[in-house]
C-alpha cells in the first residue's frame, strides 16, 4: 500500500499553482514538503485529501485511507478532552483513547471542556485524534502550529510510533521535526508559470482547514 503521486497539477483559485508534479510514499515512511509562501504546500494536500479537484494527474491513495489535519483544530468545544477523543473514535469503529491521551500528555486534561483548553493544549488535543482514526497515512499542514518545544517533541514521537507499525506520514511544515529519517520534497522546481497578463502570482493558504 502506498500513496502514488503522478504527474500532478493543483490549482487555487483557479489558477494552476504546481504541475508535473510526482512522488511516491509508502508504508514506514515520512516525507516533508518545503518551499516558501505560495509554493502550493497547503493546496497539495488539501488536493490529496480530496477538498478540491486535481487539474490533471493520477492521485493512487483515496482521501478515506487518510487522516488529514490542517490550521483549524476543529473541535467540540462543550465536549471534554476525552469525549472530543472518543466521539472520533467511535467514528471510526474504535473505543480507546487511553494511548493518545499519554502520547499527547493529555490525562491531566481529560475531563476538562476544550473550550476552556489552551491554543497549545487545543493543538494536541487535535493532534491526538490522529491516533484513533486508524488510517495508515497522516496529511498534516504545519501541525505545530501553538506548540511549545516539550509538545513539538512529543508529536514527533507520535509520528515515529506511526511510521514504526506501518504508518506513513506527509507534512508541510517549516520547524525541524527531528525526524532524521523523512524524506524532504522542496515544491519550487514545480510551480506552475503564471500567464504575465494576469498580473500576480499564485498564492497558497488554508482557510480553517478540516480534519477527516
């Protein structure tokens, strides 16, 4: 099983903003997308994620096989820690949430509403989901967004659990994950030309985001 990228053209707002683009990502792997603002970083995965029509190419994975988590933590905010876990959980099909609470450091967290959660206790506790969806393969769009260095370190902990039983793992993100075994895939050699009579570039950015 993997994620086979080919030949692939991404749009955003309707003007094409990488093309020719291909890679593949398997199984017990992670790969980091680079490139500056308006590379395309956030409308690629969006695009993977099945949010927005590719212009052309062969995408192999279907969005149900991921776990896609952007800007926006998406939570209930009147549920606890532990019930925003297991209402996700039980979308899914499964019941424990024990293991991403510890892995996240939430436990001491449990009980409390995510309302009353800080921005950086919010991102964990949005992070933590990907635990309990049980999809192989993780489209993350800069998860480390509200994170402190302890939190930074425990998320890439996480990952290297995931990559260690056959997850996979695809990131845009522009910290040092410490992840010395991802791969890195720099965006700028595919952005597309912009036709000089439109008179801008492309551009790239996420609106809230979702999580699937």
């Amino acid at each position: 099983m993997e994620l086979r990228v080919t030949d692939l053209t991404c749009a955003r707002g309707g003007l094409p903003l990488i093309e020719g683009l291909s890679f593949a990502l398997g199984r017990g792997e992670a790969l980091v997308l680079r490139g500056p603002n308006g590379s395309g970083k956030t409308t690629l995965l969006r695009t993977l994620a099945g949010l927005q029509p590719a212009l052309a190419g062969e995408i192999s994975c279907p969005p149900e096989q991921m776990a896609y988590a952007a800007h926006a933590d998406g939570l209930k905010s009147t549920l606890t820690v532990r019930e925003n876990l297991a209402f996700w959980a039980a979308i899914h099909g499964l019941r424990e949430v024990g293991p991403a609470l510890e892995a996240m450091n939430l436990q001491d967290l449990a009980d409390r509403q995510a309302q009353h959660l800080s921005a950086g206790q919010k991102r964990r506790l949005g992070l933590a989901r990907l635990m309990v969806t049980g999809r192989w393969l993780w489209v993350l769009d800069e998860p480390t967004v509200s994170l402190d260095a302890a939190s930074v370190a425990l998320f890439a902990g996480v990952v290297r659990a995931h990559l260690a039983t056959g997850g996979a793992a695809l990131l845009a993100t522009h910290i040092d994950l410490g992840l010395p075994e991802a791969r890195l895939l720099d965006l700028s050699p595919y952005k597309a030309a912009i036709p000089a009579d439109l008179g801008f570039g492309g551009f790239d950015g996420d609106n809230g985001g979702a999580f699937l």
